[in-house]
C-alpha cells in the first residue's frame, strides 16, 4: 500500500507527465487559454488515460507478449486508443449526456494526445503490475490536469498583462511553463 | 512542375518551418534536445516516416473511404514507425535507448498527421514526397538548432555524432545546467519562438 502511494506521489509531482517527461504539451499549449477548456480537456484526459492504461496493458501481457508479438505493440496500442476513444464517445452519448456535452469537443483530439499513448508505454517499459499500472495511469492523468489547470490560471492572468509583441501567445506561454517547470523540480528529492 | 516542386520543398525550412511556424509536435522537441546528437537522431527518423507516409498516402487518397481516412493514416503511419524503430534497434542501439519511448511516439507526432491530412490526400505522390522531405528536414533542422543551444549552455559541448564533442568550453566554462533540465526546454523554445518572430515579422 505504501508503495502505491508513493509510486502515485512520483507520477504526479515530481515525474509530472507535462513538465517533466514532455507528454501531451500540444494540448497542453492548445487548450490553456480558458480555463474552462482546460478542465473539460482534464477530464476526458483522466477518464481515457486510465481505461487505455489498463487496456493497453491486459493486451500487451496475455496477447503480444504471451505470442511474442511485440514488435507489433506501436501499431496495436494506436489502434487500441482510437477505438476507445470513438467507443467512449459514443457509450457517454448514448447513456451520459450531460458528462458528453461537457467533455465532447475534447474527446477525439485525445487521439493524437501522445501523454495517453506515453503512459501506456511507460506502463510496459517500467513492467508495473496490474494495480500499478492502474495507479500510475489514474496518477499521471490527475498530474496532467494539475498542470494543465494550473497553467491555465496564469495564462488568463498573462492575457490581461501587456507582452512585447514577438513574445506573445506561444512564446510567452512556453517561458511561463518554463517558469511552472521549474516550480515542479522542487519536488524532486521528495520521494 | 519543377517550380512547384522547389516551392513545396523549401517552404518547410522558413515559411512554415516547424514546430516554430506550425506549432505542432511539440513533445519531441522538448524531450530529445538534450543535445544535438539526439535532436538530429529524432530528425531523421521523423523525417523517414514523413516522406514514406507521405507517399503511401498520396498513392493510395482515391482508394481510401473518407469516413475512416483518419483510422487508415494511423495504420500506414505506426507502419513506417515500428520499421524505423526495428532499424534504429538493430544499427544506432545506443541513439534508441537515449531516445527511448519517443520513438513509438512519433506515430502521435501531430505532424505527421497533419501533413497527410492537409497535404498528401489531396496532392500527388512526387509533390507529396517534397513536402514531406521538407518538412521533415526543416523539423531537423529546428531540434539541431534547440539541442544546439541547449548543449552549449547547459554543458558546454556540441556533439553530433557518437558523445565526440567537436567543440567544448575551456574549464573556466561554468555550465548552465537550468538549459538541460527540464524547464530550459520550455524557456530556450520560448525564446526561439520569440527570435523567429522578431526576424521574420510578416
């Protein structure tokens, strides 16, 4: 049990998916500029990450690696995470309208979001067991948000200042995760 | 022909050079620039799957159902991907295990997509190979350029092939070690992005 919570504390502060291991900053940079969008991208995140984590890894042990097959893990992990995401979107249609419409536009474009398929990855890579990969997927999703949350609230403070013009939009919001960045290194040594 | 040819080639390397014009793929870029040996291994590989792509793709647009193009592209794509990841296996091993996961990830590189989306289902195979070529040589030359600053800050040295630094700092040399942590990966494209702009204001 101990170690699950420290394996949950290291996934989300001090390996923090976005500032750390560099997963995901496309949506990262492309859905910070409101907060709101930032929490529904959070969301689907959350929801996706752990269900791919936990599908990807069940594949990965009694189909690829039970058949040595695992030269084919790129092609099958893709695969996998573009059918959940469409199934998902059409199940939360069909019976959960009102998560859907919260969640909608942000569901397919976790797709290509590369902290979904990294965490699978990573999963396999670092041979967690089936509740640790469960943890880390739910850990690495809830770290994601963190950031993403928290960067969102300072880039609706920064929309309000005055930025020189060749630095604005991308560019200051790239020094401004840098800075955030640098606040998440502190954590390292904690565990 | 031949001008247009010239044209889809060379506008990845300024006009829409990424990730600083086009701001896609983005974690590669800060993952990999550690150094300049590696930004260029991230390169080379994303540019094989951008041209190979890019040509399946264009050859196969009139075969493809619209409905499921994006599920096809992905296929095709995590295709070229696994052989690139074979080959880096069996010829660069100690460049695979630096670049680690980012490899596979390169099938979730939005640039790849996005080329096949806007560019190679609609135009033809040889213009298609152009544009791929180009921007995967301009995304080549993006990582060179960040891994490059981020070296030469961080640790003083600027390699390009197999750890042989070709330059390094005398021992005075204090090193920057912020630049090859994680947070001067977003600080140095910061600042890139903002060069960029300062020099080539439309």
């Amino acid at each position: 049990m101990g170690d699950l919570f420290v394996l949950a504390i290291s996934c989300i502060f001090i390996n923090n998916i976005l500032l750390a291991q560099f997963l995901g900053n496309c949506p990262f940079l492309g859905t910070s500029k409101k907060m709101e969008t930032a929490v529904g991208m959070a969301m689907a995140v959350v929801f996706v990450l752990v269900l791919a984590g936990l599908i990807t890894w069940v594949l990965d042990i009694y189909l690829l690696k039970a058949f040595n097959l695992e030269y084919l893990r790129t092609v099958s992990f893709i695969l996998v995470i573009a059918s959940l995401v469409q199934f998902v979107e059409m199940f939360l249609k069909k019976s959960i309208p009102g998560l859907y419409a919260g969640l909608g536009i942000f569901l397919p474009l976790i797709t290509t979001n590369c902290a979904v398929m990294g965490v699978c990855l990573i999963n396999i890579k670092e041979e967690y067991t089936f509740v640790e990969a469960a943890v880390s997927s739910f850990a690495y999703a809830v770290g994601f948000g963190l950031a993403l949350i928290l960067f969102a609230g300072v880039r609706e403070r920064i929309n309000l200042a005055r930025v020189p013009k060749p630095l604005q939009d991308t560019s200051i919001g790239l020094v401004t995760a840098g800075i955030i960045a640098l606040t998440f290194m502190s954590f390292k040594g904690m565990v | 022909m031949a001008q247009s040819l010239a044209k889809e080639f060379t506008k990845g390397l300024w006009a829409e050079i990424p990730p600083f014009r086009l701001v896609l793929g983005l974690c590669p870029v800060l993952a990999v620039t550690k150094s300049v040996e590696n930004g260029i291994g991230m390169g080379v590989a994303t540019t094989f799957v951008l041209v190979f792509s890019n040509l399946l793709i264009s050859l196969l647009r009139n075969v493809i159902p619209s409905k499921v193009r994006i599920a096809c592209y992905i296929v095709i794509i995590a295709t070229f991907v696994t052989i690139v990841e074979l080959v880096m296996q069996a010829y660069t091993y100690e460049l695979f295990l630096k670049l680690g996961i980012f490899i596979p990830l390169i099938v979730v590189n939005c640039i790849v997509l996005g080329r096949a989306e806007a560019f190679a289902s609609k135009n033809g195979p040889v213009l298609s190979v152009a544009d791929g070529l180009g921007i995967g040589l301009g995304f080549t030359l993006s990582l060179a350029a960040l891994g490059a600053v981020r070296e030469f800050l961080g640790n003083g040295t600027l390699t390009i092939w197999e750890g042989l630094p070709v330059f390094e700092m005398g021992a005075g040399f204090l090193p920057f070690k912020f630049m090859i942590e994680a947070p001067g990966a977003f600080v140095g494209l910061g600042l890139m992005l903002c060069l960029m702009n300062l020099i080539g204001k439309k």
